[in-house]
C-alpha cells in the first residue's frame, strides 16, 4: 500500500549551503538520508516531496553546520498481509514466478500459483500446467494476494504471494473464469 506519511525531523546543513533557499537544501539533504531506504514501522521510503525548514537554526559547539526543525511529506511503500495486488511477471524459474508489484517484486512458488501440476519449460521460459496447458510466462498481468512479509536488517522486503484463491491469477484466466460464470 503506498501511504503519504507527514514527518518531522531535525536537518543538518552544512556550511557549503548557506545563502541558498533553506526549504530547497532542506529536501536534498532528506532525499539523500531517506529516499530508496527502508525505515522500520514505515516501509520503503519512495520520494520526499516536500520540506518546510524553521529561518532559524541552532549550532552545535565544534559543528560548522546548522540544525534546523524540519517538517516534510514521505510517500512511502508499505505492503499489507492480504493485500491483494496486480502486477507483471519478470522472471519465470522452475520454482515459481516473480511478479514486479510497483517499487519490489514479490514471490508466488510455483505451489501457489495454480491446483494444476506446473512444468517449466527451460527453453521457453514458461510455466505450463499438465492438465490445463495453461501458460505463464514473462510480461503476463497477474492478481495476486500477498501471504509473508519478511523485513530486516534495512533491506528491501521480501514478499511472497499466493495466487491460489478464487479471482486471483492471469488476469486473462480470471476473464475466461468470469465470463463462463456469467452463462
């Protein structure tokens, strides 16, 4: 889920800066220090879109720089257990498909993509049920449900998803499924 989080802070600006809009220094210096970081309780930090610096700063003994209250708006990306999402597949393994879900790819193992038993075709870098010759493969639409959330140390979540569930999968699957039930 993508958020728009309001945040204060204290900004540190160093001497090179004086003399320039304080608000404009302000925003590089915070999209140096938060944007593409993951901020714990927040989520991934996309952009910083604006900052509204106090005119008048404090100095610290033995720092040239000036520390001045800050407020600003974070759009951020935070994924939500259940969550359902739409994406593109980018890459396609003999253990399941990667699906680019805005700023992270997420995760379906090839057990939670369908109830048909999937082949992988090496050479065509698809996915292939037995039973239902249905076909996944790199640039399909899908809907999927988000199932784990792992987050640490920093890094980009890892998220896994499932595609199991009724009204999720290949955009074009839940089509045909929509419109055989509407006979």
């Amino acid at each position: 889920m993508f958020k728009l989080i309001r945040a204060k802070g204290i900004v540190r600006i160093p001497p090179d800066y004086f003399g320039q809009p304080i608000d404009d220094v302000a925003i590089q210096i915070l999209r140096q220090e938060y944007q593409e970081k993951v901020l714990k309780d927040i989520g991934l930090v996309l952009a910083i879109l604006n900052a509204k610096a106090s005119e008048e700063g404090y100095i610290v003994f033995g720092d040239g720089a000036t520390y001045h209250e800050v407020e600003f708006n974070m759009l951020v990306y935070s994924p939500i257990m259940h969550e359902v999402v739409e994406g593109e597949v980018n890459q396609v393994d003999n253990y399941g498909i990667y699906v680019n879900i805005g700023p992270v790819d997420g995760l379906v193992h090839i057990s939670q993509i369908t109830d048909d038993n999937l082949k992988f075709d090496q050479n065509r870098g698809i996915l292939i049920g037995e039973r239902s010759k249905k076909v996944i493969q790199k640039g399909d639409r899908v809907r999927a449900r988000i199932i784990s959330i792992s987050v640490g140390g920093g890094r980009m979540p890892r998220i896994a998803l499932t595609m199991k569930q009724p009204f999720l999968g290949k955009l074009e699957w839940i089509n045909q499924e929509l419109s055989r039930a509407s006979k």
